[in-house]
C-alpha cells in the first residue's frame, strides 16, 4: 500500500466533519482506518512536514469537539441520574403513605 500525507490528512478532514455533525462512531471508525495508514508512513520528506501540521492542528479541533461532546454527555447523564434518585425517593415517600 503507498499511502501518502495527503490521503491521511483527508480521513483527517472527514473525522473533522464528522466530529462536527455528532458522528462519533464514524470518526470513531474512520480513527481505526487512519491509525492503519499511519502504520505505513514514515515522516520523511516534503510531504510529510507540509502536511503534518495541517494534521495536527484539525486533530486539536477534532480532540476539542469530542471533549466538549464528553463533557455534555456526562452533564446529561448526571441530570439523569439526579432525576432518577428523586423519582425514587418521591416513590419511596408515595408508598409509605399507602
């Protein structure tokens, strides 16, 4: 397989896009496919440094993305848990009263 930069840095780009619309188990999916690539390649030539930068900087916005998303994800399941624990306690009052 002769992978180049530019075709890593394009799955880079669809994980980005992704990322944005909350297709996590695409970019999730798309990261195994890439780490495959990346198994190839060697960071050697014009390519490679012209490239690598571009790469790294949409990984920082796509690390950013899922973080953010982790973090609305752990505040909904708090709210959630929160919920819970009050219907059970209201529960446990509603039928000691009967």
């Amino acid at each position: 397989m002769n992978t180049t930069w530019a075709e890593v840095l394009a799955r880079t780009e669809d994980m980005l896009s992704a990322a944005r619309s909350g297709a996590f188990e695409k970019v999730s999916a798309l990261e195994l496919e890439r780490r495959a690539l990346l198994k190839t390649m060697t960071a050697e030539g014009d390519e490679a440094k012209s490239l690598l930068g571009e790469i790294v900087e949409r990984d920082r916005e796509l690390i950013a993305i899922v973080e953010s998303a982790r973090q609305q994800a752990a505040d909904l399941l708090r709210q959630a848990r929160q919920a819970q624990a009050g219907a059970g306690a209201y529960l446990g009052v509603a039928t000691r009263r009967y």
